[in-house]
C-alpha cells in the first residue's frame, strides 16, 4: 500500500505534468481559460434561472448572453464613439510629444541623454502596443476574432454542462476520498469567487470613481484613461502604479485643465487623485470587497504577478493571483488532511 505522502508526491506530480503541458499549449487554451472563468462567474446566475424560474438550462443561457451582449451594445452606442476619438487623440498626441523630445535630445546634456532616450522608447513601444498600426491590427484583428469566437463558444458549453461537468469529476474520485475532494473544492470556491466578484466590482468602481476625478480637473482622455486605469486593478500592485504613472504622464503631456494650472501641477494633482483612491481603496474598500479572501503575502502577489507575466504574458498577469490563491488552499488543505490522517493511523497502531 501506498503511504499517504507517496500518493501526495504522486499526485503532485501529475498535477505538475498537467500544469506543464498547459504551459506548453498556453496560446491555444488561452480562450478556453477565460471562458471557464466567465462561465464560473455567470453560473450562479444561469443556476437561478434554470432552478428558481424553471427555465431550461440551455434557454438560460441564452437569456444570460442575450442580457450581457444588450449591454456591451448598450454601453457601446453610449460611449464607443468618444472612447474612440479619445483613443485616436491620444495616440497622435503621444506620438508628436515622443517626436518633438526625440528631436531635442541631442540638446540636451550628455548624461541625461541615455535616460530620456530610454523614456521616448519607452512611451513609443508602449504607444505602439496600445494602438498597433494598421499591417498589425488586420491580421491581429482575424486571430482575435477567432479567439474569441473560440471563447463565446466554449463559454456557452461551459455553461450549459457546466454542474454535469462537476459530477462527472466527483465520480471520478474514489469514494474514501469524495467527501475530501467536495470540502476543498468548496474552500476554492471560496476564494475565486470572491475575487473574481471582487475585482469586477472594483474595476467598475475605480473606473467611474476616477472618470469623475479626471473630468473635474480638466484632463484631456478623461474617459480612456480612466477606462484604462480601472483594468489595471487586475494586476496587483504593479498595475495602479503603472497607471499612475502613464495618467500622470498623459496629463503632464496634454497640459490640460480646468483651473489654469501648468502642467507639472496638472499631474501632480493627478498622482495625489491616484493616491487618495488608493489609500481609501486599501483602507475601506479592499478589506470589505474580497475580505481578504486570498491572504496572500503582498511579496508573494507581487512574485506571482512577475512569474506570471514571464511564463505566459499577459494571460499570466490576469490570472496570476487567483492561482496562487488557488495554489495556497490547496497545499494548505492537504497537509492538513495527510497530518490528521497520519496522526489517526498512529493512535489506530
């Protein structure tokens, strides 16, 4: 018979091997990934309509997509069309200031040359990843199309089958070990809803939170910007800092306000705007919202959102802390299963 740390070890491995291989079709599964995270988050809802209102699971489904599609279009007639022109606005101002600095370099001293060099080609390649020209938006915009037709398909499976799916797994599991099995996924459960509830809320509400504080001020992409900003709330850590940091910038950039303030002031302000939502934020909202519901180690959010980014881009930013999440009551889960059963043979002997 096999001890309980050698099927540990066993299992462990298998997982590490299965892990691996993801690692590997990483660019393929991508699509799939964030459409069992979207059917994650939408089954509460699909459960309702099917158990509470007696609609088929299927047809809940489609009233699901149906709601959600009306929105996106909804949102899209009201706000595309500025979110658009500030996008083209700002990529043309971007592009102009990292010119006009580029050209100016030479007269500039020598050792702060280097420096600025690195900042232009900084603000250029970011600019160039945001909006990519038109030889690269084509093909990108077919294989994009195909993703994410890839997604609403599997969304839609994911789903429908989604609670057969889930039996399908228990029964997978010998019976000595399915109640184990039922308790941890459970305690999963736990944590990935509540921070994928979490951070959709937050994401709304620092969004609308710093539209407002932006359209007050006078900043020029106001509405992007703040877009922008609410998104980078994904990444942890690095992500409100970057967004600081390139709000700031744009503001410093554009020069532009209500009060008649030079630009330093106009982005100095902008980063105390940044700094203010972030200390409410951290203080009031965070501990309320997710509850601390990872308990993670701000270094080890901050190795996972770096490791994540190594290993598998920008996929790996987004999904980097609810796996380590997933990861730490996992491992804490079993250890304290193997030493309680440890323990209860050695009174049995």
């Amino acid at each position: 018979m096999m001890s309980l740390r050698l099927k540990f070890l066993f299992f462990l491995a298998v997982g590490v091997l299965f892990i691996w291989f993801l690692y590997i079709q990483r660019e393929i599964i991508t699509p799939f990934i964030f459409a069992a995270i979207f059917a994650y988050v939408f089954n509460p809802l699909v459960n309702f309509l099917h158990k509470q209102v007696k609609i088929p699971r299927t047809l809940s489904v489609i009233v699901i997509y149906s709601i959600i599609i009306a929105a996106i279009v909804g949102s899209g007639v009201l706000i595309s069309k500025r979110v658009i022109d500030e996008s083209v606005a700002l990529h043309s101002h971007v592009t102009q200031f990292a010119q006009s600095v580029e050209s100016q370099i030479n007269t500039l001293p020598e050792f702060i040359r280097p420096t600025v060099k690195d900042s232009v080609s900084t603000i250029t390649n970011f600019n160039k990843f945001i909006f990519p020209s038109l030889y690269t938006f084509i093909p990108q915009a077919f294989s994009r199309l195909i993703a994410f037709a890839l997604f609403l398909f599997a969304a839609f499976y994911f789903l429908k089958e989604g609670n057969s799916m889930y039996n399908r797994f228990l029964n997978w599991i010998p019976n000595r070990y399915k109640l184990e099995t039922e308790i941890l996924l459970k305690k999963i459960n736990v944590v990935l809803g509540g921070y994928l509830r979490g951070i959709i809320f937050l994401v709304i509400l620092v969004s609308f939170v710093l539209f407002v504080s932006l359209s007050v001020v006078g900043v020029k992409y106001a509405l992007i910007l703040a877009i922008f900003s609410g998104f980078a709330e994904i990444v942890p850590i690095i992500g409100p800092i970057l967004a600081t940091a390139i709000v700031a910038s744009v503001a410093y950039i554009s020069g532009s306000n209500h009060f008649g303030w030079d630009p330093l002031t106009t982005a100095l302000v902008v980063v105390l705007i940044y700094f203010v939502v972030r200390q409410v934020q951290d203080y009031f909202v965070n501990p309320q919202v997710f509850g601390r519901v990872t308990k993670l180690h701000p270094l080890v959010i901050l190795f996972a959102v770096l490791a994540g980014e190594h290993t598998a881009g920008i996929t790996g930013l987004l999904l980097a802390v609810p796996i380590a999440g997933v990861i730490k009551v996992i491992f804490e889960y079993t250890f304290d299963f193997i030493s309680d059963k440890e323990i209860e043979e050695k009174y049995k002997k």
